[in-house]
C-alpha cells in the first residue's frame, strides 16, 4: 500500500495524511510481525496457523484474531509484553506478578526493536482482530523529546556549576600556596577538597544518558558494543553448577525451547541443539547468546538482554550437548 501525494488543503488534508502515516506503520508493522512473529502466532494470528505452534510447549500462542480475547487487553499491555524483561518463570513471584506475562517461550524484543517499531507490531496485531491502534505515538515521542531536552539543560547547568566551583576551589588553593613560604611549599601536600557541585553533576550527567538513550531508543534499535572474548575456563565443581543453571535457564527464563529442539522437542525455528556442543565452539556460542545481531543482521533471534553471566551459564550447558549424530537431515528455519 502507497499514498498519492496531491495538493489539498484544511481538514480533509489532515485526515488523508495521517491516514497515510497509519498505512505506512501498519506496513511496517505487518513486516516486522511477518518475520519475528508469524511463525508461532500464523500470518493472520490463528492458533495451530504458524509452522512452530505445535512444537510450542504449554501454554501455546494466544488467538491473536480472537476480538473477543485480545479486546480485553490494552495498547500498553500488548506493548509491555512484547517489551519486557525476560524473568525466571519458575519463580512464584514471577508467576503471581499480575504485570507481568510470566511465559519464558514468548521472547522479549525490547533489545532488538526501536520502541516505534514495537508500538508498529502492537498497531499491527490489532488489526488481526478487527481493532485498531489508540495509544498516542506522537505525543509518546514529544514526551521523550521534552524529557531529553530537560535533562540536557539541568546536566549542562550542573556541568557550569561544577566547573565554577572547581575554579574557586582552585584560586583559594593557589592563594594559600602564594602566601605561604619556600620552606613551608617543601613539605605541603594539598588537602582534597570534596566539590558539592561534581556529585550533582555525575547524577545530572547519568540522567541526562538516560533521557537520551530512551529519546533516541524511540526510533533506532538498541546496538550493543562489540562483545569482547570471554574467560570461560572454570573449576570442574563449578562447571557442574553452572551447567545446571544454564540448563535452568534454557527452558525457565529465557524460553530456548520454543524456538530450538531437544531430542526432537522444542521448536522449529532455529537449529536443533542436540550436539551443540560438537558443532559449537563456545566463544562464538557466548557471543551469539549475548548479541545475535552482530552476528547475523537479520537473524530471527532476538536480543533478550541476556547478562554476561547466565550468557556463560547458557554456553556451559550448551557444551554438554553431544548426542550421536543423527542420521535424519537438520531441519531448521532460521
């Protein structure tokens, strides 16, 4: 779909340009959820429609064309779960959280997406269900704007009030020492002074980071810097707890099975793991685990905001995967 551009004017120029503004998200939208959606949810949202529901564990994949269901939900909670942090399913305080979608199989794409591309997918996802969009993007934007503009002031106001008060601390120091003699100059070490103004400063300056990261985080994807090799050596006793935790974590945190498969269960998505630890080798496992992007642009996998340290935990286990080979083909769709 494509919008014609004429010359018009007033009201019916309004209505026909954002009109057009909302086909375009809704393209976008549609794209987006074509690729990191549709293969559990089904390209019009039925259940049982996308090659990997039935490989999906319990509970499955909402009805996301049933108007009857998702009409119960709001813009923002569709938004937050597409949106959240991935949490330790298995934990009852998880579980009982009313705020919080507690299925690890559903990922997170808060790490992957810009948040406009995300409130796209939410657009998207509700003409599924013969509903549209409500939630106001444009003054969702203005606010982050507003907010990045305000901290930028206080932190540039703090930054003036700290350098003033460092050169007044710094003439009184060179007063003093102008006052003194050559013999008292030999033995003198200055005293550190402690400056109010720099520690208003650092939380101005972290503030200011953030209302930034969040302006800008609005419309460009979260990039992460290069992941640096890891030390993966470790103790034999250690080895074997972490091994556990991985394994904790594959399937109650952070969902790997409903994308990838053990032993013939799990997922279709990405590659079977069953001799991972054959195939793999573990920088590039930890790597890949912690920022798949950079590895390949357009993968499926989401970015899940994996810590450094379950990313080891997770490769530790993914080591010990070394079953006989197989002697049916590979299937795979990532």
């Amino acid at each position: 779909m494509f919008c014609v551009k004429v010359v018009l004017v007033g009201a019916l120029a309004s209505v026909l340009i954002a009109g057009c503004a909302g086909d375009e998200k809704t393209a976008k939208g549609k794209h987006l959820y074509n690729h990191y959606c549709s293969h559990c949810h089904g390209e019009s949202g039925a259940q049982g429609e996308g090659f990997n529901w039935e490989r999906m564990p319990d509970p499955r994949p909402k009805n996301l064309a049933s108007q009857a269901e998702m009409s119960t939900f709001s813009d923002e909670e569709i938004f937050h779960t597409i949106s959240r942090e991935m949490r330790d399913t298995s934990d009852p305080a998880v579980q009982n959280d009313d705020n919080y979608f507690a299925v690890s199989t559903m990922p997170t794409f808060k790490y992957t997406l810009s948040e406009e591309e995300i409130w796209s997918i939410v657009g998207y996802v509700r003409t599924l269900h013969g509903m549209s969009l409500t939630y106001d993007l444009g003054s969702r934007k203005q606010e982050l704007e507003q907010l990045f503009q305000s901290a930028q002031q206080e932190m540039e106001q703090a930054k003036s009030a700290f350098e003033a008060a460092e050169q007044k601390v710094a003439a009184a120091q060179a007063a003093k020492e102008a006052a003194m003699t050559d013999e008292e100059l030999e033995n003198y070490e200055p005293e550190e002074v402690e400056i109010p103004e720099e520690e208003a400063f650092t939380q101005a300056s972290v503030k200011f980071e953030s209302a930034k990261s969040d302006f800008e985080g609005f419309s460009k994807r979260p990039r992460k810097a290069q992941i640096p090799r890891p030390d993966l050596t470790i103790s034999e006793e250690a080895l074997a707890q972490q091994v556990e935790l991985g394994k904790k974590l594959y399937s109650e945190k952070y969902g790997c099975h409903g994308c990838h498969s053990l032993n013939e269960e799990g997922g279709l998505v990405g590659p079977a793991l069953d001799r991972a630890g054959f195939r793999l080798n573990p920088t590039w496992i930890y790597r890949w685990i912690l920022y798949p992007q950079s590895m390949k642009k357009h993968t499926r996998m989401p970015n899940l905001g994996i810590t450094n340290d379950d990313a080891k935990a997770l490769t530790y286990y993914l080591g010990t995967l070394r079953a006989p080979k197989s002697e049916a083909p590979v299937t795979s769709m990532e």
